[in-house]
C-alpha cells in the first residue's frame, strides 16, 4: 500500500468513525439527575448559581474555541473536548466542596464548547478529504439521528442507576467520555483542513459586518426569537427534576424513585422532539416561517405556565412535550438565517447569536437564584415562584414577536420583490 492509499485509508476511518463519535458524545447519562444531584449537595441557590457559572463559561468558550480550531486543527480540538468531559465527570463523583462543582462545571463547559462546531467541521472535512463532499447531508441526517437515540438510551441508563445511587449517572457517563476519547486518538486531521492566523483587527471587523446584517428587519426578528427560545428551551429542562421529585413526595412515591423517572421522561421527551424536528419543514412550508416559530414559542410558554400552576402528575406527560419546540424551530430557523447572510461572515452571526442567548439564560439563572434565596431545599413555593417569573418573562417576549412578525416579515417580502422586478 503506497501513501497515498495509506491516507485515503485513514480518511475513510474517520468517516466511519464519526458516527460512532457522536454516540459517544451525547452519551449524557447525567442529565436527567444533575438537578436532583446538585440538590442533594447544596442549597437551591447554589444550585442555580452552579448552572449560571457553566453557561457563562461556555458563553466566553464557545467563539474562541472554534478559532483554535480554525487554526490548531480539528482533532487537537476534539481532543480537548473529550478529556475535559472526563475530568468533569471525574471531579462531579468526588463532589467534596461547592469549589470541586465549580471546577467540575467548568471542565464541563470546555468539553461541550470545543465540540461545538467543530465536530460537524471534522466531519465535513473529512468527507472533502475524499472527494465525498456530496454526501454529507445524508451522513449528517445519521449522525443527528445517532446523537438522539444515544442521548435517550444515555437517559434512561442515567435514571435507573441513578436510582441506587445519582452519582453513578456521572460514572456511565465517564464511561461513554473514555470511549469517545479512544475514537478521537484514532482520527486523523483532514486534509482539506487549513489553518488561519487569527488577526484581532480582522475578527473585530468581521463582528462589525454581523452587526450590520441586524439592520435587516426579518434577521433582527429571528435574532431576537432565536435569543428568547434559548432562554425559553431551557426553562423545562432545569426544573422539571425537581418538579417531578415533589410530585413523588406529594404523592409519597419513593424519592427513589424520582431518577427513573426522570430519565424515562426525557428519553421520551428526546423522541419526541426528534419527530417534531422531522416535520417542521412540511410545517413551515404549509403555514409559513413567521407562524411556525411563533408556534414553537407559544408551545413552551404553555408548557412553563402549565407548570407554575399546578403540582399535579396530570401535568408530566404535557411536560413530555418540552423538546417539541426546539425541533419545530430548529431546521425552519436556520433555513430562515442561513441565505440572509453570507458565507464569510455565517459561523460568526450564528456564533454571535448563540452566545448572546446563552447570556440571556445566565442571566435569568442568576435572577432566579435571588429569588430562591434562603431556601435550603428545593419547595413547590419557591419552584413556583421561579416557574411564575419565567411565564411573565414569555409571555412578554411572545407579545413581542407578535406585533413585530408582520413588520419585520412584510419589509422582507417588500425586498424580495423588488429584488424579482428588477
């Protein structure tokens, strides 16, 4: 075998590989007991300032780690990625100290933020190395798919030895990280892959040519909706947990019981969204992109309500359809943007506009834990009190999308078709 088939060799590895890579990596078997781990350590409020201090981390990562990308290579990053999750994982079993979560959060918010972008770009990258460029929306479409059913599996894994013990979730989860890490050693950098130096004048000008694009009503419009659903997405996934723990206590189900739960929940709730997300195109096509993701908005702004109201088991199955409005956007939002700005300046808008949600949610994070304050535990008064707060939050920013979707929507149409006279 000379070099040149030695190389393809690999390339071909690397596509083969990636899919697996993805289960690996969205492995979370954590995530249906974090809160209820969290909780068992520490007061509410530390909780909630937990959260904040991992989403301020990723937010001051997420630009930063794409140009070492850019210019370092995709595996050394992906590298990175994989080995701060297990140091995180790590460091959640020990659990010593409220500074051991810290640092826990913060290996975890690197592993999540130098997968971001860059997976997707290897995966790319990879494919041009063999002149398979044209494949890559179908492989795409089967790692997507890969990364959900891992994550429900990973869900439900988490929740049953959660039940035993929480803190073995993070153990299943160290498992699937050490598996992950072994495909990344066995990847190869692409050779389409090319490096840039990173020049701060130039980033500078490049965030200035994103902030012109807002200028633009319709990218303004998703702009903010992108913003407030980042806010809003994340509202049921940080506090239906213990929502359902006080729902076992009320009803006296075993406390035990609560991580099964949980985790049967949310891989219900991931296979849901994975349907909703299949059909949003047809949706957006039959009613329009405006309504679709005012829809979406409407839907989780219900479902956070719904939740404020009432502590009742009646309301868990509604709470399985958290995920439906992050599927129901998701493909119809970036078709909305992606042809609105060009190819130049793209990774950087979404970047911008990613970053700026995850500041939103921070900072409703740390205003929920004021209101939380003095609270050891976490109680149906103060859940609902947090709960409430979100509903007017919601409800304030959907007023807003409605009466600007029309204005913003009608100057587009206005464009496009003077753009068609001419």
């Amino acid at each position: 075998m000379n070099a040149t088939e030695s190389t393809r060799v690999q390339f071909e590895r690397n596509v083969r590989l990636y899919p697996w890579y993805a289960v690996g990596f969205n492995a979370f078997a954590w995530m249906p007991i974090f809160f209820l781990y969290f909780s068992e350590h520490m007061s509410l409020e530390r909780v909630l300032q937990l959260e904040a201090i991992y989403y301020v981390v990723v937010v001051l990562l997420e630009v930063p780690s794409g140009y070492f990308s850019d210019v370092v290579g995709r595996k050394a990053t992906l590298l990175i990625s994989a080995s701060a999750l297990i140091v995180a994982y790590v460091l959640f079993v020990m659990n010593t100290s409220f500074v051991m979560f810290v640092a826990a959060q913060v290996f975890l918010a690197v592993g999540i933020s130098f997968n971001s972008g860059t997976d997707t770009s290897f995966h790319y990258d990879s494919l041009a190395s063999l002149g398979r460029e044209q494949e890559f929306a179908r492989r795409e479409a089967i790692v997507a798919r890969n990364g959900l059913l891992s994550g429900a599996i990973a869900a439900l894994v988490g929740g049953c030895v959660g039940s035993f013990a929480l803190h073995w979730a993070y153990v299943a989860s160290a498992v699937a990280g050490i598996g992950t890490l072994v495909i990344v050693l066995a990847f190869v950098e692409p050779r389409s892959h090319e490096r840039a130096t990173f020049i701060s004048a130039g980033f500078l000008r490049q965030l200035r040519l994103c902030a012109q694009y807002l200028r633009q009503r319709s990218l303004a419009w998703l702009f903010g909706f992108a913003v407030l659903m980042t806010v809003l997405n994340h509202v049921p996934y940080e506090f239906y947990q213990p929502y359902i723990k006080l729902i076992g206590a009320d009803f006296q189900i075993s406390g035990e019981m609560a991580p099964a739960v949980a985790g049967v929940h949310m891989a219900l709730a991931m296979l849901i969204g994975a349907y909703v997300a299949a059909k949003s195109i047809r949706i957006r096509d039959r009613v329009g992109i405006g309504p679709t993701l005012l829809l979406s908005v409407v839907l989780q702004t219900a479902l956070i309500a719904v939740m404020a109201v009432a502590l009742n088991a009646w309301i868990i199955p509604l709470i399985l359809l958290r995920v439906a409005p992050r599927g129901l956007m998701t493909a119809p939002l970036n078709a909305a943007i992606t042809p609105c700005v060009p190819q130049a300046q793209r990774a950087t808008y979404l970047s911008i506009q990613s970053l700026v949600g995850r500041l939103s949610f921070s900072a409703v994070l740390l205003g929920l834990s004021a209101l939380a304050e003095g609270d050891a535990v976490t109680n149906w008064p103060s859940l609902k009190r947090m709960l409430f707060a979100c509903s007017l939050f919601a409800v304030v920013g959907l007023f807003l999308l409605l009466i600007t979707q029309r204005w913003c929507f009608s100057a587009q149409r206005e464009s496009s078709t003077r753009r068609g006279d001419s």
